[in-house]
C-alpha cells in the first residue's frame, strides 16, 4: 500500500500543468494590454489622462496574479515531485514557505488594487472603508507570515 500512495503524489502534476497554463494565460493577456496601452501612449495622447495611471496599475496587478500562480506551480512541484534550479529565495521546502512566497505577492496585489481605487477617485468615505479594509487585510496576512516565519 506504501508504494502506491507514494505514486499517488504525481497526481499533483495535474494541478502544476493547470496552474501552469494559467500563469502563461495571465502573462499572455497581461502582455497584450501592455501591448494595447503602449499603442495608446502613441497615437493618441493618453498619457496626459488621470486614468492612465489606473490602466498601468491594472496590468501590473495582472503580473502579480501571474507570479502568484507561477510560484504556486512551481512550489507544489518541488514538495512534490523533485527539486527545481531556482534562486535561493524561491527555493520551497515545505507547505509554509509556499504559504508564505504566496502571501507575499496577495499583500502586494491589494495594496496594487487599493490604489487602482485611490486613483479612480470616489466619495472620501467609500475610500477611507476601503483603505481600512485593505489595511486590515494585510496586516492580518503580514502578521501571519512574521508568526510563520519565527516558528
């Protein structure tokens, strides 16, 4: 039985392919807009609009997201699978360090969207909630990978 359930961790390339083709979707579509918005910033004269901003944050968000799942992938193949050539600081030896690289990049993503919000403009109080709220998030995300990381 110990041999079979040892096998039965290849069935986690299912989900490294998945999220795999998801990260090449996400940067793919990422490098599109960027594509779209350069073309703007060309013929047209976008980059004296307000919104320009907002449009640079979104696509950045969109690589984020992508690394989120590139990471993600590539993590559950090295706990799973067998060992990857990366960087020291990507390298994953267990489920919290995957956690942790993961949370990262979520703070990094609503601090991204908190300002897409900022820049969009809207009723101060609407604003302020949505700081507090997002606020509230990371912190509660920080402080879980600091607990994390000291254990």
């Amino acid at each position: 039985m110990a041999p079979l359930l040892g096998k039965l961790r290849y069935l986690v390339i299912i989900a490294v392919v998945g999220i795999g083709v998801q990260a090449i979707a996400t940067f793919g579509w990422a490098i599109a807009i960027t594509v779209e918005f350069v073309d703007d910033l060309i013929r047209t004269e976008a980059w004296q609009q307000d919104d320009t901003v907002v449009e640079l944050l979104q696509v950045l968000d969109l690589y984020l997201v992508g690394t989120v799942l590139l990471i993600t992938a590539i993590g559950l193949y090295e706990l799973f699978i067998g060992d990857v050539q990366l960087p020291d600081w990507l390298v994953i030896r267990n489920l919290s360090d995957l956690k942790a690289k993961i949370v990262d990049v979520i703070v990094l993503v609503i601090g991204i969207k908190f300002l897409e919000k900022l820049a969009k403009g809207g009723e101060a109080i609407d604003l302020l909630w949505y700081g507090l709220g997002s606020a509230a998030v990371m912190a509660v995300l920080i402080g879980w990978n600091a607990l994390k990381t000291k254990a």
